[in-house]
C-alpha cells in the first residue's frame, strides 16, 4: 500500500489567498472576522463573518466564467490552480488517467438556490437561468478543476457539512493507497457569506451576535462563546504516492499517516456531550497511522466557539490523550477566520502543515477567561515553538459526522 505524502498547497481565505500569506497571518494573530459587506445584513441579529475580500478571481476565472459558476467554484479553482504550481506539477506531463480531484462542498452555489427560487416565484419556470443547477450543485469544483486540467482519474465531491474538506482529503489518501491514483489535489470549498445561509444559521442559533466586537466575536474554549461565526474559502491539497513524487524529484510538505472516521450517531446538529463518537475518530487516525498517543504533540481542533461543542471535543482529546501532559498542545483556527464549513478542515490542515514544518503553533486569540470545564494548553497566551513529530486535524459535521487525519513531520 502507497504511502501519501503532500506536496502542494493552496487557499483563498479571510486572512489571504496565499498559503505562506495565510499563515503568516495566523502567526500573526489577526483576525479576519468584519462586518458583512457583501450583502445588506442590518435585519439579521448576526451581522459579522470571515469575508473573503480581494479576491483575485480575474488570475483563472474570466468574467464570462464568473458570470456562469458560483463563488465557491471559483475558489476552489484558484485554490487548486495555485496548488499545482505550488507543488511544481504539469499537469500535460502526468498521465492523466492516474491524476484526479476530490474537492467537496457543504453548501455549494446556495445563493444560487434562493435567487432561482424568487426568480421561479415572481417570473416564472422559463425565466430560471440555465446555469442554475451547474452554478447550484456541490460536484462542480471538482468537476472543473478536472476540465481545466486535463486530469480523468477519480472525480468527485464529498458532502458531510463542516467535515467535508477531511473526508474528501481522507477518501483522496484511498485512491492513492489502493493504486488507483497516483495524484490527488484533494479539499473543499464554500460560499458561505449569504443571505440565506446566514438566515438558517441564526434561525437555529448556532451563531455569536457580536456585532459591535467582530475581531473578538469567535471565542473558542472561552467561558462566553457564544456561538461560531461563518466563513468561506477554499483549501486545496496536492496529495501524491511518495513514490511519484520521489521519482519527479518534488518537495514533500508532510505525510498523512492516518485517517479516522466515524458516527455520533446522536442529534441532527448537537455533539454528543460525552464526546465519544470524536472520541472514536480519533482513535481510528491513530491505529490507521500506527502510532500512540504519546506520539502525537499537537491537535488542531475542530473548535468551533459554540458553547456545547468545544467542551464536548475537548473531553473527547481528553480521553485519547490525557490532559496533564507538558508537551500537548491544541489551538483553534477559526478563532481567527471563522468557520467556512466545507473548506474548514483544509483550511485547517494547511496551518497543521505549516505547524510541522516550523515548529511553530499559532495562538487561539479571543481566549479571555477560559472556560473551566476545558483543562488543556489551548495556546491562548500567544504562538509559540512548540517540537513535534505528528499532528491530528479534526473535523465534525452537522448529523455526528467526524473526521480525523493524522500529519507526520517530513
């Protein structure tokens, strides 16, 4: 069985549309929580979110192409494009039936659904534009990606909310460990800033209403959470058999060694306050990996701000890895870019990456008084150094869906 390793990176993000700029960031710690500026937002209690701004879309996408995909298309696109060249590939010199693309979304073009749903309403069937379902549907960055390049190996999406981006990079690592692939540019994306995502979200009050303090608003493993925040971008990995990548001479990145999955089997939206299902996940990643928890140095959590979720995840690492060991360490991303459901966890395992190639971790900022239920080092009092061979990267999805990747230090 081939072993995966990861060569090539690319983003588009709250905090930069550049791998080494988002991540500079996060050392940074600066947040890139601002008012919603793309849509009126002043009727909803939740008026703030992760926007992704300066966007270059003109790089790949042209206005024609705009006019016809959705946002999160378009991310995915420039997020996959500039892991190629991130990763040194060519895409005309591989073989094309051994190079394929993963890339999933949790909500795909939902914009698209509401305008297409007032246009049916007010104007009638005929009206509805004929991109509707391509712009709509969640298979399409993977689906373009693959037109773009030339790739015609495995393509598809993976849809399981904010688990996405780590199941679609898990079920990429498959097709390359049972030979079925020799490249996999794997992640996901979302459009998630609009008006009827933002609708659903506060309806179900999952959300902070801390509009008047956007850059504090996310509050992971604090005693006041009062909710996430939504985000958006994209994140892709190129994943590559270290066999092919050997042979074409290309800097590896990071391995993963291991990957966990499993259910909650709970609540359509709720954890499991025992944290077992988590739990379970990570226990997998590890076995898969072949590694104890003693090896592990590092998690970057799921940490989602929400009052219900953080401490159940948190029992859960508790459970696999104890909570008095010095050298253990988790922090939260989205305290930093909120929440960007299906590109979550490659956003995510994009800084797990950085993480073991620096040494470095970066803080959970807006940790004001720690919520005493929660015993671990969250790296609230700042980024810091921090030696370690191996990483876990978590993600759980609305419905008790979880997914754990294992990274290994090149």
């Amino acid at each position: 069985m081939e072993n995966v390793v990861v060569t090539g990176m690319g983003c588009v993000s709250p905090l930069g549309n550049f791998p080494d700029e988002f991540w500079r960031n996060l050392l940074l710690s600066k947040s890139g929580i601002v008012p919603i500026s793309r849509f009126d937002a002043s009727a909803f209690p939740s008026q703030i979110a992760g926007e992704v701004r300066d966007f270059p879309s003109n790089e790949f996408c042209t206005a024609r192409d705009q006019a016809r995909f959705s946002r999160y298309v378009t991310y995915a696109v420039f997020a996959a494009q500039q892991a190629v060249r991130n990763a040194g590939i060519f895409p005309k010199e591989e073989d094309p039936t051994r190079c394929g693309v993963a890339i999933g979304s949790s909500i795909g073009g939902m914009k698209h659904y509401y305008e297409a749903s007032v246009t049916l309403s007010t104007r009638g069937p005929n009206r509805v534009s004929p991109f509707f379902i391509p712009m709509a549907i969640v298979n399409m960055a993977s689906g373009e990606v693959c037109n773009r390049l030339g790739w015609m190996g495995p393509s598809y999406s993976v849809t399981s909310a904010c688990a996405t981006s780590n199941h679609s990079i898990a079920s990429a690592v498959d097709q390359i460990r049972l030979g079925r692939a020799d490249v996999m540019l794997a992640g996901g994306a979302d459009e998630t800033v609009n008006p009827l995502g933002l609708a659903g979200f506060t309806s179900m009050h999952a959300v902070s209403k801390r509009n008047d303090s956007p850059e504090t608003a996310s509050r992971p493993f604090d005693r006041d959470r009062d909710g996430f925040v939504i985000g958006e971008g994209a994140g892709v990995l190129v994943l590559e058999s270290e066999s092919h990548a050997r042979a074409r001479g290309a800097k590896v990145l990071a391995r993963i060694a291991g990957v966990g999955l499993s259910a909650d089997a709970h609540h359509i939206s709720a954890p499991r306050s025992d944290g077992l299902g988590v739990k379970l996940a990570m226990e997998s990643a590890l076995r898969d990996a072949q590694i104890k928890p003693a090896n592990v140095g590092y998690v970057n959590a799921h940490g989602t701000s929400t009052p219900l979720g953080d401490v159940a995840e948190c029992r859960a690492i508790e459970a696999v890895f104890g909570s008095s060991a010095s050298d253990f360490k988790i922090n939260s991303t989205k305290s930093m870019v909120g929440h960007s459901l299906g590109a979550a966890g490659a956003l995510e395992a994009i800084a797990v990456i950085y993480s073991l190639m620096e040494q470095k971790l970066h803080a959970t900022i807006n940790v004001f008084n720690k919520d005493p239920q929660i015993h671990l080092d969250v790296c609230e009092n700042g980024p810091c150094n921090h030696r370690f061979d191996y990483a876990l990267s978590n993600s759980f999805g609305f419905g008790g869906q979880n997914c754990v990747l294992v990274f290994g230090r090149n």
